[in-house]
C-alpha cells in the first residue's frame, strides 16, 4: 500500500510539473514540454490512473486509490506552485474557468480522447519517448481533458466546477478502455488472417 501511494503521489506531482511549464510557456512549445511530465511517470513507473487504467494487474479499488493519490499529489504541487508563482493562477483560473460551462456530454467526449491518447503514450512498446510526445501534445492542443492535469491546474487556480475532475476521470477510463478493446480487436484480426 504505501509503494502504491508513494508511486501514486509521485505521479500526480510529476503531471502537474507538466501543467506548470505549460502555464509557463503555452503553445506548441509548452505541449512539448509538458510532455516531460508524463515521460518521467514512465520512466520512472510511477503509478498514473491514465496510464494504468486498463491494466489488469490492479484491482478497480487499487484503480480508485491510485486516482486518489493522484488527485492529492497534483493538489499538493499545484497548492504549492500557487503560492510560490503567483503569476500561475491567472493562466491557470482561465483554462479551468471554461470548464463550469461545458455540458458533461462535452466534458466526457473530451476526456475519453484524452483517454485513447494516454493510453497510446503510455503502453507503447518501441519508441516510447516519441509516443509520449505525441500523445501528450495531441491532447492538450485538441483541448482534451486529462483528469490529472485539470487537478493540477485547479489546485493552482484554486477553482473548478466540482464535477468535472470526476467526469474526467470517467471519460478518460472510457477512453482508454475503448481503444483498447479495439486495437485488441484489431491484433486478433491480424493473428486469424
């Protein structure tokens, strides 16, 4: 339990690094960058909900847990980032701020997207430095909506619709799921022909 946390905190507070140097430098460049966050989860098989989803080595309560830690790492960088870069909040109050406004259909739709990407980033066997970048700039320049990382932003802004962490969440394990049940499909297609 304690390795679970410790890797489960770790991991939320490595992907909410990736916020800040978004928030920091934005754009094409700042979606590059913030790809280093997710790098150093993999690298360093720290334990992040997205990522791990899927994987059946864990238990849904080991799945749920590992969200919690999660959710408490990126809230304790982002609380701390907050504070010590104050310049932060205002970037970051305006990419939550949209959130509230959003139907939960959108907010779903969003965060299954970012779903298939995290799941593409993080299983994959060759090249991986190459799908981590990939992944995670695909997601934040389409705007999808990565559970982890809207906790981070929220915990430097100090705001957001109380909803919308957990329907990501949702969305983002829908998403994982469903792609990979079809490149699941997919490889045993390729195995019968």
């Amino acid at each position: 339990m304690i390795t679970h946390l410790k890797k489960g905190i770790a991991a939320g507070f490595l992907i909410t690094m990736g916020c800040i140097v978004f928030l920091k430098v934005g754009g094409v460049a700042g979606a590059a960058l913030f790809s280093a966050g997710l790098w150093f989860v993999v690298n360093y098989d720290a334990e992040l909900f997205t990522g791990r989803v899927t994987h059946t080595a864990y238990t849904p309560v080991q799945k749920a847990e590992m969200l919690a830690f999660n959710l408490i790492g990126a809230g304790i960088c982002g609380l701390l980032a907050g504070l010590v870069m104050p310049d932060l909040r205002e970037a970051a109050a305006a990419l939550t701020a949209g959130y509230a406004e959003q139907s939960l259909w959108s907010v779903l739709w969003k965060s299954a997207m970012c779903g298939v990407c995290m799941y593409l980033a993080t299983t994959a066997k060759n090249d991986r430095i190459l799908h981590v970048v990939y992944g995670v700039m695909l997601f934040i320049l389409s705007g999808y909506a990565h559970s982890i990382a809207l906790a981070g932003y929220a915990a430097i802004a100090r705001q957001i619709a109380w909803w919308v962490i957990p329907a990501a969440a949702a969305g983002n394990a829908a998403g994982s799921y469903g792609i990979k049940w079809l490149l699941t499909a997919a490889g045993e297609g390729k195995k019968q022909q």
